[in-house]
C-alpha cells in the first residue's frame, strides 16, 4: 500500500513538474481582494473569464464591491450589472445566497467564515444553493488560502486520457486523488490547479488534444 501510494505521488509530482517547467507560474486567480475572488467564483459557472472580468468591473464601477453593498442591491439591479457574465438572474440569485450567509452569519467578513479551518468553512459554502464543490473550493483555495484541491472538467479529461481516473471519477475521487497523495500545501494546490487550466486550454482541447506540443505527452 505504501509503495502503491509513493507511486501515485511520484506520478503526480511528475505531473506538476512537467507542467511548471514547461508553463511556469500561472499566477492565478485575477482579484483585488478575497471577497472579489468570491464573487469571481460564483461569476465564472459556465462562461469564460473574459466574461466575467466584464461583469467584474460593472460591479467596481457602480461602487458595489463590497459584502454589504453587494447585498443591499436589488436582485434585478444585481442581474443587471453582472449580465455579460451570463445565466445573470440565475447567477444574481447565486450572489446573493452566499451573501446571505457571508452577512448574516459572519458578519459580512470572510475572515469569519474561512477562520474556522477548511472542512467547517467548506461544509458552510456547500449549504448555499447554488455553490457546488468546485465553486466552494475555489474560494477556500484562492480566496482564503486554504489547503484544498479544485477540480474542474480539464483535470478529470486530462487524468482519463492518461489512464489515471476512470470514465466514472467524479469530483470528490480525483480531489481525493490530489490531497491523499500530495502534501496539505495551498501554494502547490494553488499553482498545480491552475496549470491544469492551461494545459486543458492550450493542449487537452475536448476533440483534436495537441499532445505532440503537450508538456505531459509520454506520462
Ligand atoms: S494533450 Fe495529450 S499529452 Fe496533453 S494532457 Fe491531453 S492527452 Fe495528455
């Protein structure tokens, strides 16, 4: 079992190595402040950062950045200003359920909510309707810079091509993959999780992957 399990770490270890040296630092995620991160999170279901960077600076312009003012909006002037992010009355809705709990809970600081360590700050998040796990770890990760593995689409396609996961891996097995086996290190879950971002972009394409320039072709 031992052995088992420094093989799966050499392997990912490998993994990130590949990716880092060959993509460098990915400095990701783009946000002026933790709350900021949040909102991006919830933004960026189903569209792309351009998108969301969009409705982000709507929001900055308006003066709205903020738990409190965010939450005294109107769930229509809400919608309004995040429209170019998509799915706005849906996403507006979403906002305004985590700053719900963010207000009425932790008096609107995240600080509050991320202090009591990641799996009660994760267990909160998760009750929101509307954050699901990618979302919820994404912000404990990036905002709150807690020890947790963000899985997304690109990572499970990536892992599956190379035999790693199985056509049925799900979210919580391939989270699991990364934090059995590697060290409780937000700076590498930070870094590796946006490489695969990348890799998923630039290489792992969903038809017609570009292994040949991939930085993970012979793993
Ligand atoms: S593009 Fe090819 S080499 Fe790169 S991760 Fe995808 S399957 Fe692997």
């Amino acid at each position: 079992m031992a052995s088992l399990q420094s093989s799966i770490t050499d392997l990912l270890t490998d993994i990130y190595n590949r990716m880092y040296s060959a993509l460098g630092p990915q400095h990701w995620w783009p946000g002026d402040t933790p709350f900021e991160v949040c909102v991006g999170a919830i933004l960026t279901q189903n569209t792309s950062w351009t998108n969301v960077s969009r409705a982000i600076d709507n929001l900055k312009e308006a003066g709205v950045m903020g738990a409190a003012s965010l939450y005294a909006l109107p769930l229509e002037r809400l919608a309004e200003l995040i429209r170019p992010a998509g799915y706005y009355n849906i996403k507006a809705q979403r906002l305004h359920n985590f700053l719900t709990l963010l207000m009425e809970s932790y008096d609107g600081e995240l600080e509050n909510l991320f202090s009591q360590g990641l799996e009660a700050a994760r267990k909160e998040l998760l009750s929101v309707n509307g954050i699901g796990p990618e979302t919820a770890d994404s912000m404990l990760l990036y905002a709150g810079r807690l020890p947790t593995f963000v899985v997304d689409a690109y990572t499970i396609r990536a892992l599956m091509r190379h035999d790693i996961v199985d056509e049925n891996a799900g979210y919580h097995s391939v989270r699991e993959l990364f934090m059995d086996n590697l060290p409780e290190d937000a700076e590498l879950f930070n870094e590796y999780h946006a490489l695969w971002v990348n890799v998923g972009k630039s290489f792992c394409k969903k038809s017609k992957p570009r292994c040949d320039q991939c930085p993970l072709n012979g793993v």
